[in-house]
C-alpha cells in the first residue's frame, strides 16, 4: 500500500478539494498542514512513498532526496517546480509527475493572482492594514490614501496575468505601461498598454506591478538601483515572486521613504521569520502567498494531482517530467 503525504495543507483543505476516496484500500493518505523545514521533512517524510506539492511551499533539493530513500513519486503544480532538483529525483529514482494547466479543470483559475494583486493593490494605496490595525486598537484614522484613476500603473511583465491587469488599470483609468525583456510595442498595444524601456518603466510608475515569472534571469532583476529611479510617492506590488526583487535593497528604500510603500504576498524565504521587517513596517501590506489560493484553484490542484497519484498506483504514470527515472524506479521495486 502506498503512503501518501500531503504537504503544506496551510487551510486543512486538500482532502475536501478531490475525491481521495478513489484510493481507498490501495494508499494511506497522511496530511501535513505546516511547513517542514528540511530536517523535519527527512524525519516525518522517511516513511511515504508519494510526497504531493503545492507550488513552490516545499523545497525539494538533492540533500532531502539523499535522505528519503522510500519516496518513489513527487506530484508538482505545473511543467517544473525552481525548488526541486529535478537531477536529483532522477538519480534516486524518484518519478516528478507534472500538472497539465490546459486541462479544463483549470479554466478560470488565472483570475485568481489578479484579483488579489489589485486587491493588495488598493489596499497599500489606501493604507488598509495601518489602519485596521489602529481601529482595533480603539483609534483613528491617521493617513492619507492616493486615487488610482489617472495615475500610472507599470507592469513589470506582461503574460498572462499582466493583461489581466493591464484591463484593471483601464477601468480604473490609469494609464498603463509595461515592459520585459522581449515584449514588443504592438503586444503591448494590443492589451492597451504602452511599452517602454526599463529605466521609464520605474520612473514612470505611480505603482509597480511585478508579473513576470522567476528564473535565472529575472531573480534580482529589482535592485537598488531600479527603486532609486521611482518617485517618493510610489509604491511596488509584488505577488509573482520574491526573489525578483533584492528584498534587502527594497527594506532599505521602504524604510528610507525612497518609495512610499509595498504590498508583498511573496518573500524570499516562505514562510518568512517571525521577526522579519515586512511584518512589522507600517508602508508594508504583507500577505502569505495568496495569489493563487481559492476553492477553485486549490479544487483543481488537487483533482489534478490526485488523477497523477491514481495513475502511479495503477503501474501507469502520467505527466512524467523526468522519464529517465522511470528505469529506477522499477530496479527499486
């Protein structure tokens, strides 16, 4: 019988988000709804033959591989997972069975990001946490927020959830710009954007939007030296990733009035440390990696990883990202 670990079930909601009971009597289905760090993971985790992943929540490197020598089969959330050593999984015979985002069971879900980033948004330029904090603390109000309308928003990338955004500034009448390394003017043109250069894109803003992805060439793409180019009074958004931005370079432009605030679902570090700066700047909003977390997402991740565990239960793997592993695994069996 396999054993299944869910991890990093943070709401206690993975069980009811798919029909786990097509397992029955051929998997024991374990649940872990904190995050472990690696020493625990090697510990807890010894045991289980299928470690199901949420994102990015878990890191999975070469060293945590070494040290689970029962795991046979890793289900991940989308074509490739930035912490997992793929090598790694295939060295020890480990199967990475990927999700497929153009299942229909994923229509819809890439609203979610946007909806929350505008609604992070309004919430920074409003000052929502400064001063719901004050009220429950039997004060008043004690800022001053900035209308968006007429004002200009700048798209750090614009994919999929960078148009989405891009048609929120329109009907919020903000004027929209945007720029990545490859977009040209007529795609931006198309969404009702402007393209500019990168050095424009900061000087510009009113607010910094970040929607591109992470990867070697965007991790630390937001140093120092971008945030010196901003206005006193703008303010930086980040729900892609934390790492796209020099977090230390961003506390010190936050802390300095360099720029006037940010609001930050994503960190470097997930979930931060208790006594991290963010927690506790009052032109900080800070969320915990909200971006994709509803019902109908959370729905569609764990139906699709459900149907990778059944077809791994089965002798039948599906969505492999690393084949070559396949070879291993049933020297191992």
């Amino acid at each position: 019988m396999l054993k299944v670990a869910i991890l990093d079930d943070y709401a206690k909601v993975a069980l009811q988000s798919a029909d786990w009971s097509v397992l029955q009597g051929n998997a024991e289905i374990t649940v872990f709804d904190r995050h472990l760090s690696e020493d625990e993971a090697a510990s807890l985790l010894q045991p289980f033959d299928v470690l199901c992943t949420v994102r990015e929540r878990m890191s999975l490197p070469r060293s945590l591989f070494q040290r689970l020598s029962n795991l046979k089969l890793v289900t991940i959330i989308g074509m490739s997972l930035p912490n997992l050593d793929m090598a790694a999984a295939t060295d020890h015979g480990v199967v990475v069975a990927h999700s497929n985002f153009a299942n229909p069971i994923y229509a819809g879900i890439f609203n979610a990001t946007p909806e929350l980033t505008w609604g992070l948004m309004i919430a920074v330029v409003r000052h929502f946490d400064l001063e719901s904090r004050r009220m429950r603390a039997g004060e008043w109000q004690s800022t001053v927020g900035t209308i968006l309308a007429g004002r200009t928003l700048a798209l750090l990338g614009l994919g999929r959830i960078g148009k989405r955004m891009a048609a929120y500034g329109r009907a919020f009448d903000m004027t929209v710009i945007a720029w990545s390394q490859n977009l040209t003017e007529d795609a931006a043109s198309a969404v009702g954007a402007r393209r500019v250069e990168k050095d424009d894109l900061f000087r510009l803003a009113d607010v910094l939007s970040i929607h591109v992805q992470l990867s070697d060439r965007t991790r630390g793409l937001v140093t120092a030296r971008e945030l010196a180019l901003m206005k006193p009074g703008a303010y930086l958004i980040n729900t892609s990733r934390g790492p796209i931005v020099v977090e230390a370079d961003l506390i010190a432009a936050l802390r300095s009035g360099r720029i006037a605030g940010a609001g930050m679902d994503v960190f470097d570090i997930e979930p931060p440390f208790a006594d991290h700066p963010f927690r506790t700047m009052p032109n900080v909003t800070v969320t915990p990696h909200l971006g994709y977390v509803t019902y109908e997402t959370l729905t569609a991740f764990y139906t699709d990883t459900l149907e990778a565990v059944v077809a791994f239960s089965d002798g039948k793997p599906i969505r492999v990202a690393n084949p070559e592993a396949l070879a291993h695994t049933k020297q191992r069996s």
